[in-house]
C-alpha cells in the first residue's frame, strides 16, 4: 500500500477530519489545507491525513536542528482513532513517500497517546519546544532511517 497525495476534490472531507478534533488542532484552516494539498505535501489515506514538508534549508525545532532534505511532519489525524490505520499509513509513507529521510515532528508534551504512539513508531524524543511563549511545553522527536533507533521493525 502507497500513501496517496490527496486531492483538491477531497480538502473538504480532509477539513471535516480535522474539525472534528478543534481542541488538539485549534490552527488548521481550510486554506491552509488546500495549500498543503496544492503543494503534494498532504497524504490521504484510509481516513489518515498527513501533512509535511521538506526543509528547504538548516531550520531550529525548538532545541534540534533540521538538516536541508529532512522532512518535518505538521499533523498526523484519524478519523477513525484506535483502529490501526494510523500506523499503517505512517510506516508506508515512511517506507515509500519520504524514503530514506529523516523525518521530524514536534508533539504537546501533555498528548501521552500521540508520544507512546511515536515511541512505537520507533521515533526518538531529541529534545524540547514550547509555544505560545513558552506556556505550551512540547517534544521534538526524530525517525532517522539511516539509525538502528529509527528503522522500523
């Protein structure tokens, strides 16, 4: 199974998805949306979205750098929550959208099920960030393929 890249005919049912969890993704508009999806930087699949984008340049996450060509993760959502398909589609775009990068997302440090879900996923907590003036504590987590800590099993 590939990752498919959504489509501009889906940004409305993709926008439903994230509605429905305000509370974690207070910051998505739907132009931001259709951006993503014009870009081919938004997956859609089995009812997962995944938004990313590939650092143009040496970028700072919080205490990390992100090197030029690695991949950072905006939002990972279900629609489904708790039904495997999270997974699935997270190691396919791992192993086929993104292959061989490294890989990088930053997570509210009080979202214990999103940083379990990441540690199984074999991603490394690298370090902090925070937000909203530093009100808002987070984690930066890292995939690196090229790693024993980061291939997926």
């Amino acid at each position: 199974m590939f990752p498919t890249k959504a489509t501009t005919s889906q940004a409305k049912e993709i926008y439903k998805i994230f509605d429905q969890y305000k509370d974690i993704f207070p910051h998505i508009r739907y132009d931001y949306l259709q951006r993503k999806i014009e870009s081919s930087t938004c997956i859609y699949h089995d009812n997962v979205v995944i938004t990313y984008t590939i650092y143009k340049r040496k970028t700072k996450l919080g205490t990390c750098y992100a090197h030029k060509g690695d991949v950072i993760i905006h939002q990972i959502v279900n629609a489904e929550p708790s039904n495997g398909k999270s997974k699935e589609v997270l190691k396919n775009f791992l192993d086929h959208t993104i292959e061989g990068k490294v890989v990088w997302l930053s997570v509210r440090s009080d979202n214990d099920r999103a940083c379990s879900f990441y540690e199984k996923m074999k991603f490394t907590k690298m370090g902090t960030i925070d937000w909203m003036g530093g009100l808002l504590e987070g984690h930066v987590f890292c995939y690196n393929p090229n790693s024993n800590l980061g291939k997926l099993l």
